[in-house]
C-alpha cells in the first residue's frame, strides 16, 4: 500500500478487523502493520485512538443504515420497499452486527451508537409499514418485533441455506403485511 491512505481506507480496514477480531483489535500498531504503512499515517488522520473508535462507529452507521435505507429507498419503486429491506438486513454483514454489540456491552460511546442506529432502523421500519397502510399502534408494534427478530438472527451466528432463509423472510413479510 502507498501512503497516500485516506480516513476512508483505514475506516473500511477497520470494519474488516471489528468483524474479524472484535474491538479489542482496533489499534493504531496492528492496523498500520495490515496496511504496510506507518503508524504516522494513521495519526494523520486521526488525533488518537478515541478519535478513530468515533469515527468507526460513524461509518458503521453509515454502512449498516444509512447505505441500506437508500438502497431501498432507491429501488423502491421497483419492487416491495420492506421486502427489499428485510432481504439487505438479513443478507448483510452480520460478523459486523455482532461485532459492534459486543463492543457496546463494554463501551459508553459504542453503546450510543448501537442505541441511535437502534432508534434509527426501528424509525424506518415504522415508517415503511405505515406507508403501508398499517395504523401507527400497529406499525410501531410490527417494526419491534421485525426488528427482534433481526437482532435475533443475527446474535445467534447460524446462517441459514439460502432456501431456508428466503422462507423466513417470506413469513416475516407476510406477518409485516398482516
């Protein structure tokens, strides 16, 4: 690797070595030795290790909500919003999802995240089922128990075939729709 890194390069490393290796990997020595770099060249971009775990989670957040919702938001038109929802969530980087819960049950800053994207999903959940046609009571109560079941699968590190998986998603949607 040359040193013209970016924030963005060491950002996607280290969501790489978060899946990976926990946060307990996230620093400066080990990152730069994987990027065949200097430690200055992380400083450069980053005050310090604080600054970086901040910067982490932002781009988690960025990664695993904001790029999804536009993603559906995008293809909307096209195909079912919560469908395609339910199938990025629960095809996406789960390794990450667990990763980041871990780092929440032994970090104040990383708990905030996992509350705002918390907040944030279960927020646009509620708002696809409502434009939906569901009553706000009924939306709000469907996107919690979508959304525990999203933890669920997640937390629990079995993938399904893919066959399986399709048929789950099946009935959650159909539960959604109800």
């Amino acid at each position: 690797m040359t040193d013209q890194l970016s924030a963005k390069d060491w950002l996607d490393l280290g969501l790489k070595v978060l899946a990976e290796s926990g946060f307990t990997a996230l620093k400066a020595d080990p990152l730069a030795k994987a990027m065949g770099v200097s430690r200055g060249s992380f400083y450069w971009h980053f005050a310090d290790i604080g600054a970086f775990h901040a910067a982490i989670l932002k781009h988690w957040r960025e990664v695993a909500a904001e790029q999804i919702i536009a993603n559906v938001e995008a293809a909307a038109g096209n195909d079912n919003p919560l469908q395609l929802l339910l199938r990025q969530a629960f095809g996406g980087r789960l390794s990450l999802e667990n990763a980041v819960r871990s780092w929440a049950a032994h970090d104040s800053l990383a708990r905030r995240a996992v509350q705002a994207i918390d907040r944030r999903r279960l927020s646009y959940l509620e708002r696809l089922l409502r434009a939906s046609g569901l009553a706000p009571r009924v939306a709000r109560a469907r996107a919690q128990i979508l959304y525990w079941a999203f933890l669920g699968f997640a937390l629990s590190d079995k993938p399904l075939p893919r066959a399986r998986l399709q048929a789950v998603l099946d009935e959650l949607l159909q539960i959604a729709s109800r």
